[in-house]
C-alpha cells in the first residue's frame, strides 16, 4: 500500500499536467478562432474565381491547356499532403496519414508524396513511403505567398510530366468537434461545382485581350487559391483537434485527481489510526505492568 | 444608378461598397466602368485603381488580377492590393530598390553569358519579369501612396527616371 506522501506527490504531478493540458486547449481555441476568420475573409474570392472558372472552361479551351486537360494515360500519381508539426492533437495526423495510405493502396499507378508538416514527413519516413518533396514546417498562420511557393513547385512537376494526376489530401474542418479527412483532385483542374447554383445562365461576356489570356491568370492563382484554403482549414481543424484531445486530458487528469485524493485521506487516517494504536497500545502495556507491580506489592 | 463593388484578394476584402464609377487598366489601356457596362472579364495590370462614389475619389494599388463586371456588379480579384493610406511607402521603396538591384544583376549575368542554353535563358527570362513585376508593383504603390494620380503615366515617367 502506498504511504499517505507517494500519493501526495502523484497528485501534485497530475495537477501540473492538467495544468498544461487546460493551457493547451485555451491556446488552440484562440488559434481555432483566428484560422476560422482567415477562413471566412477568403471566402469572397473563392466564390467570384469558382464562378470564372465555370463561366470560363468551355471543352475547346480545355484541350489547349496543360493544366486543365486530363491525361489519358497516368502513368505516376502525386499527392500533396498536408499534416501539423506538432503531436497533441489527439488521431489528427494518423487519420490523414491512414487514409493516404489507403488512396495509395487502391492506385494502379505508383503513387509519390509532397508533403506539408514534420509529423507527417516523420510518419511517412517510417512508412517507407516514396516522399518527392517535405515542404517541412506548416505555417502558423498561412500566407498566400507560402501556398504560391507550394503550386509553383507542383505545377512545374505536373508541367515536367512528373506526375500526371495530382491529388490533394488534407483534414476539412467541419465544426469544432468533427473534422474529416478529405481528398480533391487539384491538377489538372475540375472547376468545382457550386451546389447552391447548379446551373448559372451563361452571360455572353466579352472578354479582353481573350478567354486563354484570362484563363492564364486565372488559372495559377485558382490552384494557389485551393492550396491556400486547404492550408487554412488543415491549420483549423488541427487546433480544433488539438482542444479536444487536451479538453479530455484535463478532465482525465482531474478524474484521476479526485480518485487519488480518495486514497490519499484514506492512507492518511490509516497511518493516524495506527499511530493512536500503537500509543494506546503503549501506554495500556505501561498501565498493565503497575498494576501487576502494585499486586505483587500488596501480596507481601 | 450606383453599382456594387468588390476588391477581394485571397486573404481579405479589401473593399465592398457602391460606387458610381471605376476606373482601371489592362494591357489595351485604362477604361472607365460605368453602371451598365456589358459583360466583361478582363486581365488588369499592375496598376492604379480609382473608385468613384460621392463625389470622392479612391486611389488603390492593384499588383494585377481579374475584373469581372455584369451590369451593375463589378467583382476584382486582385492578385494584391492595397489602399493608399494602407501603403508602407518605406517597404514599397525597399522593395523598388532590391528588385532594381536584381534586375540589373540579371542583365549582367546575361552579357555574360556567351553560350546561350535556351532552357537557362528561359529560367533567366522567367526570374526577370518576376522581378520587373516586383519592381512595377513597388512603383505604383509609391506613386499611389503619393497620391500623384496613380495612374499609368506617372508610373512611366518614374521609370524613365
């Protein structure tokens, strides 16, 4: 059985861990929160360049451009996959890693890796996993400038016919209890389908100097733009899970405070109750022994 | 009859409102929007932007993008913009400064250069507009910030300089 002061010390050192899990989680809501309002200010542009591009893409342009036309034959898959740097966020990163591994395994084609984020260049390494480029650490905060340096470099891949398909994986942020993993395919691009307005009537619009002219600025910045979204929503719901997984290890700790703190009063009034026993037993010991000297004197 | 207006980047909104007319630039020269406008989609260059509304008018540097007007909405995707009391003129001028340096730097590099390999001379070419875009970026938020009527022309006469 354990002394009264082991137990003491075992409380204090699972106080101080739920101390830092409760600071953890106080600290990934507010970044939960900023990624979210990234999120929403973004939004508008995402809207008006889903709409170009739908206006835009007829089938004839399609045929002309690199990045939009599919491949017949795809011969390497890549897959940009987008991870956190830092453990604590509960199955997080062993989800998206999982599910990329289970794309990987349905693909006829050998499948490669570009990858955002320590943990999942790390996971990936001892997966024996074929890891192309590991952008290394996500941002904090991500920038469109880090998204821009990411396209470039996978668009010159895709251009250089390193891969012919490329998918993007990355963790959508539903709400703050549930995030999923997702996967798009980001090159050669599918404008994507806007479900509120299925069918916009096409306005004739005249275009300056001409739609490829359009569709060449236009097209960059659109994958930029989906990069740069999957940033920001893999940041949020990495912090969202973040809270959660340390919200129930404060309140694991403080179940097993109030477990502990049981047994420690208990040890407590043992060790008292033995103390009181052994002096009550010491002094009836002393009280028994006058009184058998006080007979034998009597006796005489 | 005011129309609705957006300036949006990827990151923000930079601006949302009424206004009466617009006034921007795209490789064939500066055009002026008007409510009714037909439908256009157009690639702007970096350039100056002037929003009218009130009577007032709004200066704000554009580093290029997409405008796309229907009737009485006009939406720009800008690739970077900025108002001009939002402009860091000491960051816009360093920026002029070190792209100025890189350019000249390519140039040197390509007298050079005698053997000519078209695949570096590409990757040379490519680094070049980079820079000369930087460098145009620079100069238009200088001008804009200025408030010297960003417009084109003032932009080239900074260049001659």
């Amino acid at each position: 059985m354990a002394t009264a002061r082991d137990i003491q010390l075992r409380i204090r050192s699972i106080q101080n861990i739920a101390k830092v899990t409760g600071a953890l989680e106080a600290v990934a809501a507010v970044k939960v929160h900023h990624a979210q309002q990234q999120a929403l200010s973004s939004r508008p542009y995402i809207e008006t360049a889903q709409h170009l591009m739908r206006s835009i893409v007829s089938p004839h342009l399609v045929s002309t451009f690199d990045l939009l036309k599919p491949r017949s034959e795809v011969n390497r898959i890549a897959v940009l996959l987008i991870t956190s740097d830092r453990g604590l966020a509960g199955a997080y990163n062993v989800r998206i890693v999982n599910m990329a591994l289970d794309f990987e395994q349905e693909q006829s084609a050998p499948v490669h890796y570009y990858i955002v984020g320590r943990k999942g260049q790390s996971i990936m390494a001892r997966r024996k996993a074929d890891v192309a480029v590991a952008f290394g650490d996500i941002p904090s905060r991500p920038s469109v400038d880090y998204a821009h340096g990411i396209a470039r470099v996978i668009e010159s891949a895709y251009t250089d016919r390193h891969c012919d398909i490329v998918y993007l994986l990355y963790t959508r942020f539903v709400n703050l209890i549930e995030q999923e993993p997702v996967i798009k395919q980001l090159l050669p691009v599918i404008p994507e389908q806007n479900s509120d307005s299925p069918t916009i009537p096409t306005i004739p619009y005249s275009y300056e100097p001409d739609e490829e002219a359009v569709l060449e600025e236009l097209v960059p910045h659109y994958v930029e733009n989906v990069i740069f979204q999957a940033l920001l929503e893999a940041v949020a719901s990495e912090h969202a899970a973040r809270m959660t997984a340390m919200h129930s290890a404060t309140n694991n700790a403080n179940d097993l405070v109030d477990e502990l703190t049981l047994s420690y009063n208990k040890a407590r009034q043992l060790a008292i109750t033995s103390e009181m026993l052994d002096i009550v037993g010491g002094s009836e010991a002393l009280s028994q022994s006058n009184h058998d000297q006080m007979l034998e004197g009597s006796e005489n | 009859m005011p129309m609705k207006c957006q300036i949006v980047t990827q990151e923000r909104l930079v601006f949302e409102g009424e206004i009466d007319s617009i006034i921007v630039r795209n490789e064939r020269g500066e055009m002026c929007i008007l409510p009714g406008h037909e439908p256009l989609i157009s690639v702007l260059t970096i350039d100056a932007l002037r929003l009218r509304h009130d009577g007032e008018e709004e200066l704000y540097a554009i580093g290029g993008g997409i405008i796309k007007v229907d009737g009485d909405s006009v939406v720009i995707l800008a690739n970077t913009a900025e108002a001009a009391y939002e402009i860091d003129t000491v960051r816009a001028e360093e920026a002029r400064k070190r792209s100025l340096a890189a350019i000249e730097r390519i140039e040197g590099m390509r007298t050079r250069q005698v053997k000519d390999i078209s695949e570096e001379a590409d990757r040379i070419q490519r680094e070049r507009d980079a820079h000369n875009a930087a460098r145009r970026r620079a100069l238009v938020r200088l001008a804009v910030a200025r408030k010297a009527d960003g417009n084109a022309a003032s932009v080239e006469n900074e260049r001659r300089v």
